[in-house]
C-alpha cells in the first residue's frame, strides 16, 4: 500500500475497499434482519 | 496516557530480584488491557454464547487465546520498538486517505462500543432499583447513565482517572464470582474438556454470527491501539520488552480464562435448565440480567445483585478508557495536540471527539425502549468484523525492515495471524450472504 503517484489504482486499496463495503452491507443486513424477525438476538 | 516514566535499563544480565522488580514496574499495559476486554460486550456475549450453545462453542477460545497473545504482543512490540502509536505508523506509512477511511470505521465501532458499555450501566439500574424502596426504575436508569457518563467524564479530564482505574482494576476481581460459580454448578467436565479441544461447527446464522461477535470481542480492535499507546506511554523500550511480553501474554491468558469459565457457568445453568423444561418454562435472554442465573449457585439470592456490581464496574472500567483511546489516537494519527494534561481551548478536537463519544454513547442508551442487548451484541459483531482491517495493517507494518529492525515478525507469526485474517473475513462475508438471503442460514 505505497504511495501511488501514477494514477494506478493499488490492488491492496481495492481489496481493502471491496472489504469494508462487504462489513457495511454485513452490518446492516444483520441489524434489518434482527429488526425483521423482532427478535434481538438471531 | 500523558505520563511517560521510563523504566531504568543496564543492558547487563539481571538477577531474578532485578527482573521481578522490572516486571513489576513494566506491568500495566497487558494486564489492563485484558481487563478492559471482559467488559460489558465480552461479559454479555460469552453469557449468550454459553446460553444459547452450551459448551459448543468453547473450543474457539483455544486459537482465540493464542490469536489474542499474538496480536497484543505484536502491538506491545511495535509500541516498545518504533516509541509511537498504531494510527501514527498507519498514517506514516499509508495514505492520509487510507488512514481517514480505516479510522472512521474503528470510530463507529468504538462509539458502539462505548454504547455497550453505558448499556452495561442502563442494565444494571433495574436490579439496583429492586433494592431500592420508591425508585421508579426507568428514572433510575436515566440518572445512573448520566451520573456515570458525568463521572467517566469528570475523572478522566480532571486526571484522576489514572487512580480511579486501579480501584476499578481491583474490582475485577468479581469475575472470579464466574469461576467459583462454573465449578460449584457441577457441569458435565467430561463434556467440558471435549468440547474445549474438539472443534464442533454449525453453519447457521446465529452459529456463525455467535462466533463473529466471541471473536470480535475478545480481539477487539480499539484494544491493539490502546495497548501499543499504552506501552509507548509507559515508556518501555526495546532492551526491556522482555517483561512487557511477559505482562501480554499474562494478561491474555486471564481474560481467556474467565471467557472461558463464563461461558461454562452459563451453559451449566441456563442452556442445561432450557433443555430439560418446556418452552414456556425457558430462561429466555432477554435482558443481560436474565444471565444472572449463571451466578446463583454461588450467591443465591443475590445472584443478581452480583451481576450488576459486576457489570457496572466493567462499563465504567472501560468506559473510562475507551473513548479516551479512541479520541487519542485519532490525534495522533492526524497531529492534533492531545492527552488530558492539556486544556480545552489547546486541544480542542481531543476533547471535542472524547465529549462526542462519551454524551452519544450515554445517549443512545437512555432512549426509551433502546435494544440494550442489540446494541451489546452487534458492537460485538462489528468488531469481529473490522477485525481483519486492523490485523492487516499490523501485519505490513510489524515485516518492515526499517521500521522493526530484526524484531520484524518470524513466519510462524506471521502464518498464524494471516489465518486469523483469512478465517475472520471469510466468516464475514458468508454472515452477509446469510444477512442477504436469509434462507441460507438457516440450518
């Protein structure tokens, strides 16, 4: 995860992204269903 | 995390007497640390993991704990070894923008984080409030929350807090309470012991989320940056981290262990009791009081009232230091004065970002009708989720040669911690599929 300077996306970034989107949406997705089935604790 | 004592060091071999004394001087951050990890969220989901899967779920402690003595012990080191913080190397050594993204996502979880722990505080009101002639409970537990989030408040900017948390720290002894009542209980150990070493898997939703929220709560990660704070802090440099290694691995063991004693309590009563009556008669957890049970073969009656004494000086133990290390290492990863030596008007953001989490974690927590152990068990989950993200960048930061020298990480290190990252993540994305296609998950 060095410094790019030429404009290249770094795949490290990428994978890093791709995974804090995937804990957003797991997150979310756990909280909805909680709420959806009425019960706190799956 | 303003005072800096610098332990004496000769380079000479010492005596036993001399390395005792050492030990003693250096020990502290470990132990603390691993206090602060059996707190309102580790007390409330080891209760639940031990409720809801009886013993199942105890052999995760066993890699958990090796993983827990890694992780703390490569903080510990990156602390003695580079004299600065996580989030100062992170910010170094990575993109400002990096760092901005991977912090504000460690500060939504603390701020859950801290959350449960005025949680811990709201739960316990109404088993006080039982006590107490004339309370109205509801009132009760507002005035706790506030009184305690005014406390925290108060001790740690007046700098007392340093005092305050060795009497807190003393108090932890409470949770011997879980072992003393694990043993008394009588639990099938026979069952026990297998279920310790031979790993059992569900793939269920609530399995699978369980282990996510046991894991993120014993690996939280605002722990790493507290600890390599902590240790910086302290002082302690290379040729002593010998004894620091020792405090770390100390304190791992100890939070493990009561973990562990937690869960058999709580599968000896609760999951026992639920599978011999029907379901009308099922302790049903629905409030981190209903754990309480697990206590009573020990102190009967006031089982409860041992429940809420413990879980109220676990929250105001680590509410105490939570939000502190938080807005600490925000600082310091952006270079803004910090520290509680300093006055507002020079350290505004500090005590801008303190207050912050300190007045909304208190405050979502008062909302009537607030899902306490909603709000206990998911911080849990986010934990164990954003896990992976802190365990990568120690990883690339801990095998730079020019910031470790030779205390770069050996590969058996480095093996075991990738694994940690691989089984964690992928963990977190088959609890997203589950969170997406419900059907999925339930087996």
């Amino acid at each position: 995860m060095k410094n790019s300077t030429n404009g290249k996306k770094n795949p490290a970034l990428i994978v890093l992204a791709a995974y804090m989107t995937i804990v957003a949406i797991g997150i979310l997705a756990a909280l909805v269903n909680a709420w959806r089935s009425g019960k706190i604790l799956p | 995390m303003n005072s800096v004592s610098r332990p004496i060091s000769t380079g000479t071999r010492p005596s036993i007497w001399r390395s005792i004394v050492m030990f003693l001087s250096i020990v502290g951050p470990g132990i603390i640390t691993a206090n602060a990890d059996n707190d309102v969220g580790g007390i409330l989901t080891y209760s639940q993991a031990g409720a809801q899967f009886g013993y199942s779920l105890l052999w995760l402690l066993v890699p958990i704990t090796l993983v827990l003595i890694i992780v703390q012990e490569m903080c510990a080191r990156m602390g003695a070894i580079t004299g600065k913080g996580l989030a100062d190397l992170v910010r170094e050594n990575f993109r400002v923008k990096v760092t901005f993204w991977v912090l504000l996502l460690f500060v939504l979880g603390d701020l859950g984080n801290t959350a449960t722990e005025f949680a811990g505080v709201a739960s316990s009101a109404p088993i006080f409030a039982g006590y107490l002639p004339f309370v109205n409970p509801e009132a009760f537990k507002i005035a706790m929350v506030v009184g305690a989030a005014v406390f925290v408040f108060t001790t740690v900017t007046k700098g007392s807090y340093k005092l305050i948390e060795r009497v807190f720290f003393l108090f932890c002894a409470v949770y011997v309470a879980y072992v003393v009542s694990a043993v008394l209980v009588h639990p099938d150990w026979h069952d026990v012991i297998r279920s310790s070493f031979i790993p059992q898997f569900s793939g269920s939703k609530a399995y699978v989320l369980m282990i996510i929220a046991v894991i993120g709560t014993t690996i939280s990660p605002w722990m790493q940056f507290y600890i390599q704070a902590a240790v910086v802090d302290k002082g302690i440099r290379e040729e002593d981290y010998k004894y620091s290694r020792l405090d770390v691995v100390t304190g791992a063991i100890w939070t493990d262990v009561i973990a562990y004693f937690i869960i058999v309590a709580c599968a000896a009563t609760i999951y026992v009791h639920n599978l011999h009556v029907p379901a009308a008669h099922q302790i049903a957890v629905n409030d981190p009081g209903d754990v309480a049970v697990a206590l009573t073969p020990l102190v009967g009656k006031f089982a409860s009232l041992l429940f809420a004494l413990g879980l109220l000086n676990a929250a105001i133990f680590t509410a105490s230091i939570l939000p502190l290390s938080t807005a600490y290492y925000v600082c310091e990863a952006f270079g803004f004065e910090r520290g509680v030596d300093h006055a507002f008007k020079d350290a505004p953001i500090f005590y801008s970002l303190y207050l912050s989490l300190v007045a909304i974690g208190a405050g979502v927590v008062i909302v009537p009708g607030a899902p306490l152990l909603g709000i206990i068990f998911y911080s849990q989950v986010a934990n164990g989720m954003l896990l992976p993200i802190v365990l990568v960048l120690m990883l690339l930061l801990i095998n730079r040669p020019h910031l470790m020298g030779k205390h770069v990480n050996g590969p058996i290190l480095n093996v075991i911690t990738w694994a940690a990252v691989v089984v964690v993540a992928v963990l977190t994305v088959v609890s997203t599929i589950q969170g997406i296609f419900p059907s999925l998950g339930s087996v």
